[in-house]
C-alpha cells in the first residue's frame, strides 16, 4: 500500500510539474496589454487584449542623434535610457524590435550591423519612401486643424522647436538625424525605416512583418504629433493597413512648443498629454510599457525640466521703452502666411505699426493681414536689423512680437 500510495505521490507531484511548465508556458506566449481609447466626447475608455508576443513588433520612430533644441534633446535622452530597459524584456519575451531612424543615408551609418544586414533580404530597389507623398495623413473625422496633429505640408501648424525664436534654446547647429547612440541596437533587432521592408505594397509581397507573422504594431519614439502618427509605418499607415496598431503613449515625445502659444499657460508636458488624448480619440488607442516590464510607466521628471527650462515670462515693456534711441533697429521684410511658398508680402503693415522699438503691437494677425485660410495656424516672419546685425525672427499666430537683440 505504501508502494502505491508513493507512486500515487510521485504520479500527482509529476502532472503538477507538467501542469505548471504547461501553465508558464502558455504565460509565455501571452501578452496582455491594457489598451485606452477615447470617444469623440474624449470620454476614455479601456479595454484589455491577449496578444503573441511572437506576433508583435515595437518599431523605434527616429529618436535622433542631436536636436537643435536643448529641451527637446533632454527628452530624448530620458526616454531613450528608458526605452533600453523595456526593449530587454520585450527581447525575453520574443518581441521583435524595429528601429527606424530618419537618417536619409541609412546604409551610410548602419550597413555594417546585423540589424541592417537582416532587413537586406527585403531590399526591393524602390528607395526609402520618407517623403510627403508617401506620409499618411489625417482628414476628415480626425479634425485636423485641431491644433494637436501634423496634416499636410501645407497644413503646417504652430512654429515648431527646431532652433526658431520660439524654442527655449537653439544649440545652432542643423538636427543629426542619426539615431542616439543611447540606444543598444542587439543582432536580433532589425533596422529599417522603408515600410515596404516592414509591410510589403501591391508590387512587393515579400516582406518582414508577414515573414515574422505579425499582427500587433506598438509605435514609440519622436516626434508623436508629426512622425509617430505621419510616416509611412507611422500608426496612421499600420492602422489603414490592417495592423492591431497602438502607441506606447509613456515612451513618446511631442513636437509641442510651449514658447509659441503664451495665452495657454500649457507646458510642454500638457501639450504631450493633449496629442495623446487626440490620438486615443482620433487614431488607435494606447498601452504604457508597463505592459512589458511589469513595472511603473515611464514619467519625465517635471521638476527637473521646469527648472532648466523655465517657461518665457512677457517681456517688460518699461525696459524695451527705456532702451528708445539707445540701439537702433529696422525692419527690412514681413511675411505672414502658411509656409515658405504659402505666404504674403506684409511688409508695410508691420512697418506702421513699428515705433522704433523692439516691441512692435499688433494684437491680432489675422485682423491685421487678413486670414485666407481660416482654421488653419499661420506664422508671422520678420526680418529686421539691430545696430546694423541683419536678424530673422518667427513669431506663432497669437505671439506677442518681441524682436531679439
């Protein structure tokens, strides 16, 4: 008796062994995820999905080497430490990581790595599709002209920071499009950025995502209300192509320039926060990469940033007055319009309104230059000299026009 009951000791304790390697292993080939969506009313919603690691892929937006803007490079070299962390434990669970920098000579800097050397299989001589024709971008329902997602070139929105007057800081210096060095590119990764690479097109069928089998999409990365959201495997792109597409909503940074819209009194990180409700309510919903790790999201450090990047205060109008006649300043040229190509001679209106100082009062562009394109945001250039020293200046639609010394 004690024979059998040992055996039927030994026979339990093995199928609670194979029970659990079974259970764990079954753990294995789940993900589930934590979605949030939002109705047109941007009432959120959440929903829960089991996904295959196996069938899903992180793609890595940009992430650039250098930015002319000191704040914007600051966060990227915050997320991108973070990013390192969760790609690891997405690597152990059998995610597929695809970096995608906006270097426009891709093989020039990474040819030589076999994340590269991976993707070469799906090299179909079309080139490497980033430019405008091929970007996805938002109409209709989506409400472009909300102020909070990038449309077409010539729906360019508020005055970016990209080394403008508006940004805190210009390092001036052009962007280094290469991706940061911060980021540990491992040989099972794959680097691309042609979405005919990753998803194929109706004259090239053989491609990464179809070989791989997958089916989940998880964008991250820079910048989330223009690239994330506008390249061509950008969530807009993967969403219309039958891809289950999210963004990784605490692994992302906006464009958002909390310099040019003074009335808001909205930092940059509010500004984050309304792309990504725009996004949840307009495009596909969102996880946080607690998903992966099983640990806390991802937050910038708020404190730090508002301390090294303190928001612009209004200029003094008493010490702008009080410098009359002591420097002399000119303005050469106006323009007030869209873009570089979409824009009008306004010259002479900015030119009887200045009265010598570097404060020049006009309260409403629009009023003031008429507004052709109505809903759309528009920006104001002025070229002027200082003491002799030509100077540009770019100003959003509802700036106070300061010119810089």
């Amino acid at each position: 008796m004690k024979r059998i009951k040992n055996n039927s000791l030994i026979s339990f304790a093995v199928l609670l062994t194979l029970l659990t390697l079974q259970f764990v292993a079954n753990a294995a080939d789940h993900l589930t995820v934590h979605l949030r969506d939002r109705s047109k009313e941007s009432k959120a919603e959440t929903f829960t999905e089991n996904w295959n690691p196996k069938e899903t892929v992180i793609i890595v937006c940009d992430m650039w080497a250098f930015h002319p803007c000191v704040h914007a490079t600051a966060r990227l070299e915050d997320l991108a430490k973070e990013m390192n962390t969760v790609f690891d434990k997405a690597r152990e669970k059998g995610i597929l990581i695809v970096f995608a920098p906006s270097s426009h000579d891709i093989d020039k800097h990474y040819a030589d790595l076999p994340a590269r050397q991976t993707s070469a299989k799906y090299r179909h001589g079309f080139g490497n599709p980033r430019h405008w024709d091929f970007w996805v971008h938002g109409h209709g329902g989506e409400n472009e002209h909300s102020h909070l997602a990038y449309a077409d070139e010539k729906d360019a929105q508020w005055p970016l920071p990209n080394g403008d007057p508006h940004c805190f800081e210009s390092q001036g210096k052009t962007p280094d499009f290469r991706q940061t060095e911060i980021l540990k590119i491992k040989d099972c990764d794959i680097l691309t950025d042609d979405f005919v690479e990753m998803i194929g097109n109706e004259e090239y069928q053989e491609c990464l995502f179809k070989e791989r089998g997958i089916k989940n999409v998880i964008l991250m990365g820079v910048h989330t209300d223009m690239c994330v959201i506008g390249r061509p495997f950008g969530c807009r792109a993967m969403k219309i192509a039958g891809y289950n597409t999210v963004l990784c909503r605490d692994l992302t940074d906006c464009a958002w320039n909390c310099a040019s819209r003074m009335k808001d009194a909205m930092d940059h990180f509010r500004g984050l926060d309304k792309v990504i409700e725009y996004i949840e309510t307009y495009i596909c919903p969102t996880i946080t990469s607690t998903d992966i790790t099983g640990k806390q999201a991802f937050h910038f450090d708020e404190k730090k940033y508002a301390e090294l990047f303190p928001l612009p205060v209004p200029p003094n109008k008493k010490e702008i007055e009080q410098e009359r006649g002591k420097i002399n300043v000119e303005i050469i040229q106006a323009f007030y319009g869209l873009d570089e190509r979409n824009r009008k001679d306004v010259t002479k209106e900015v030119q009887e309104k200045f009265d010598g100082t570097r404060l020049i009062p006009i309260n409403s562009y629009n009023t003031a230059f008429g507004d052709p394109n109505p809903g759309i945001v528009k920006t104001l250039w002025i070229i002027y000299k200082i003491d002799g020293k030509e100077q540009s200046q770019i100003f959003g639609e509802d700036d106070e026009i300061v010119l810089k010394r």
